[in-house]
C-alpha cells in the first residue's frame, strides 16, 4: 500500500482496525553485533486523522533459527504491548518506543520477526488503519 502518489509515496504494510493483521521479516544476526540484546522500534503512517489520543495495541513473536535447527514451524516468544497514545494526523510519521527484539545466541544465526496489529484487542482504541514503513534494529557492534 502507499502513502501520497508516485514518485513521492511511501509503501508499507496496512494493518486494519478491529482485527489482527501482521508483517514477517527475516535477518541475520550481524557479523559486528558484540553482545547483549537487540532492541526494535515501529515506524507507522496514521490512515486516517484522530484528534483525540489514542493507541495501537502490537505483538512480536520472535524466534532466532540456529543451523539445523527448526525453522518456521515454531512459535518463538511472543511479546503484547501497547504504543504510545497521541492524537494522529494523517500520513505524519509515529516512532513507537524501543522495545527488547532477542539476545542473540550467536552472529549469523537467523531472527525471524513477526509484527501484528492487535486491532480488536480493548487496549487498540485508534480507529483506522495504520501503514507500518520500516522497523529499527539497534544493538552493540564491536568497533
């Protein structure tokens, strides 16, 4: 989905209200990650314009796939939390708070991601879709 028109929109994923909708990624564990955990952040576009505060409620499972180890088959950690509550303006950029993604166990091993929407979920009170456009990754690299 995009956000304005070509060339000067911005794609990402919309994830409804009153339902629970996700976004999957994958990475690889860093060749320059040291140690410790690896936090993310959301980045969404607001569908429609709210006056009055509101929030989104979010979920991440995250699993780390070692070599020869199960793959998409299982579950991981699943993590519920609910985002920052403002008054939204539509298609102006919301940053939700750092939350922990994993400790890795070691470099190169691969992270599977999942993001959802928990739209029908009491604590999502904003109503509209949201387009996610990217997620932050920050951790400690050796230098």
């Amino acid at each position: 989905v995009e956000a304005g028109t070509d060339p000067d929109g911005v794609n990402g994923s919309q994830l409804a209200d009153a339902t629970t909708e996700g976004i999957a990624t994958t990475f690889a564990v860093p060749y320059d990650w040291s140690s410790g955990v690896m936090t993310y952040q959301i980045y969404w576009l607001p569908r429609t314009t709210d006056a009055t505060p509101h929030t989104v409620q979010w979920s991440t499972d995250v699993y780390e796939i070692v070599p020869g180890g199960a793959a998409a088959t299982t579950t991981g950690t699943t993590t519920a939390w609910t985002g920052g509550s403002a008054a939204r303006t539509l298609s102006v950029l919301v940053t939700e708070s750092a939350q922990t993604l994993l400790t890795p166990t070691t470099i190169g091993n691969v992270v599977r991601m999942d993001i959802r929407r928990l739209g029908a979920d009491v604590a999502d009170t904003y109503v509209g879709n949201v387009l996610v456009i990217g997620v932050l990754i920050v951790y400690t690299a050796n230098r």
